[in-house]
C-alpha cells in the first residue's frame, strides 16, 4: 500500500500510542482518584466507592500496556531512553498497582476489624501510583534530566496529577452514587478541581520557560492562535464545571454525570496541548518519533496487529461500561 510510508506508520503508532495513554489518564484516572480520596471516616461510603470501580479498574490498566507495548515494538530507541531515566518512578509505580490489586482482594478476606487497615492500603497504593505517575511526566517535560530544578518541577507535577485524579474520581462517584456520599463527592471535586487548576495554570506558565521548542510552538503565529483555544476551552471547562458543582445535587439526580464529561474535555485538552508542545520530538528536544520508529518492514507487520487488536480492545471497554452502567450497588464478594 502506496500510502503506508516510514513516516505515515511513525504517526499511526504515536496516534496509537497517544490514544492509549489518553485513555489510561481518563479510565484508570479516575480509579485511582476514588482510590485516592477514599472516605476512611465511613466504612458505607468506602464500600459504594469501592462498588463503584469494581467492575472496571483492573481493565483500565490494560491501555497503559497497550501504551508501553507500543512504545517498545514502535519506538524501541525512544523506549530505551525513556524507561532508563525511569526506571526508579516506574518500578514505585508499579508498587502502588500491586499494593492496589493485593488490597483490593485482601479487603473481603480478612477479619472486620482488619479491613480498614487494608483499605488504607488501597488508598496508599493509588497515591504512590498516581504521584509516580505524576512525578515521570515532570521529568519528561524537563528533557528526562535529574538537576535539582526537574526534581522539584516533576515533584509539582505529581502532586498535580494527584489532584487532578482526585478530581476525575469524585465527578465519577457523583454519578454513579447518591445521597450523603454523593455530597460527600461534590465537595472534593470542587477542592480538587481548584487545586488542578491552579497546578495547570503554573505548569503552564513554566513549561515554556523551560523548554525553548515548547515557547516557539505556543507563540509563533498562525497555528498559535489555534493552539490558544485549547487552553481556552480547558479553562472554560473548568468555570463551568464549578458553576455546576455549585448547584449539585439536583432533583431526580438531574446532571450528575455533567462534571465527569466537563473533566474529561480538561483531560482531553491538556493531553493534546501536551502532545502539540512536544510535536514531533518522542525523546524531548533530542529524538523525533520519526527517528526513533522501528523499521519500515517491522511497523507495517505490526501495524495490522495494532488495527485488529484496538477495536476489540474499544469494544470490551464500551460492552463492559455499558454492562454496568447506573447507579453503584451494595459490595457484594463472591
């Protein structure tokens, strides 16, 4: 096929890949952002919120091997680099989806009186998780370097990735629950989204001072006035997404799935404003996706098993949300 050229399957994989990490950060996102801010006070609301995931953030996880399988068959150079300044933040984010897994079972095993220590672990495992996460893309924005400024700046990031998943995690509690924990949901949102836009804002702000490639593509004309509605509508998004949260709950639960679909167009637009910053670099500022690919012969191979591999991938997640969609019922163990 005339059409499937070196560079054409280089963009086909980094779209895949892309897709995949954006939907890791939104599924598994808002898992552990439940995780996050489980409700310790109440052993009831833990148990909904827990019901509330259940069904699905095992198989979140599946998109982030789907990324990393993506990244290592497509851009083994790019994964090389990546991974080996990684290795630290990864293998402790890696500790925290096993600490979450193990006390995800654990908790309907043990003694009553031991469940909550489990549950505190759930709930350490998703902060270890999600600030290691946060961490490794603090030190990708700061070219992979570990100078005491990039330690600083990814520590920042962690701690806004952290509340942005808590923030995605309570709008998915207040529409899939109801009464006190629902209110209980609200509440958080409102405290995490302020805090996310505060941590977006500075990021903002100081990513292109850091880095000269990131300053050129935000303020060159003309796609910069382009660019500009991103951040635009992300910060539209989150003036409306308060203005809802102020006025929830509504009558007949009337709106309450509205702040979950306003926080995934801010997911969706700081992915793709971070995706556009470092276009076409994969390794920033050293190594362009197009360098990096695997070999024209290996991508087109590949490229079929991707294309046949994905929509099933797409259609389990659509089947299973739709399965269990609707408010969350009581924890049951079987």
């Amino acid at each position: 096929m005339s059409w499937l050229t070196a560079d054409n399957l280089a963009l086909a994989f980094a779209a895949f890949t892309a897709l995949s990490l954006l939907l890791y950060g939104i599924l598994d996102g808002y898992d552990l952002g439940v995780g996050i801010t489980l409700p310790m006070e109440n052993e009831a609301w833990r148990d909904t919120a827990i019901a509330s995931i259940g069904p699905f953030w095992d198989a979140n996880e599946t998109w982030l091997v789907m990324a990393v399988g993506l990244l290592l068959v497509a851009f083994p150079a790019a994964h090389s680099a990546i991974l080996k300044a990684m290795y630290l933040p990864a293998a402790f984010l890696l500790i925290g989806l096993i600490l979450r897994g193990v006390a995800f079972d654990f908790r309907a095993k043990v003694k009553p009186a031991q469940k909550r220590n489990w549950d505190w672990t759930f709930k350490a495992g998703s902060l270890l998780a999600t600030f290691s996460q946060g961490f490794m893309l603090g030190i990708y924005v700061m070219g992979l370097n570990y100078q005491l400024s990039s330690v600083l700046f990814a520590s920042f990031s962690g701690l806004c990735v952290t509340a942005a998943y808590a923030m995605i995690g309570n709008a998915w509690l207040i529409g899939k629950t109801s009464g006190e924990l629902q209110r209980h949901a609200i509440a958080t949102c409102k405290k995490a989204g302020v805090l996310t836009f505060g941590g977006i804002l500075a990021v903002s702000m100081i990513n292109p001072l850091v880095n000269a490639n990131v300053y050129a593509v935000w303020t060159e004309p003309p796609l910069a006035y382009f660019y500009a509605a991103i951040p635009l509508l992300c910060f539209g998004m989150f003036a409306l997404g308060y203005l809802v949260l102020k006025r929830l709950p509504l009558p007949d639960d009337k709106g309450a799935w509205l702040p979950f679909w306003l926080t995934l167009i801010i997911f969706i637009c700081c992915f793709a404003g971070l995706a556009l910053s470092f276009y076409p670099f994969v390794v920033p500022n050293e190594m362009t996706l197009y360098e990096a690919a695997s070999s024209k012969e290996s991508l087109q191979i590949i490229f079929f098993g991707a294309v046949f591999v994905l929509p099933f991938l797409l259609a389990y997640t659509a089947v299973a949300y739709y399965a269990f969609r609707g408010k969350a019922d009581d924890l049951k163990y079987y």
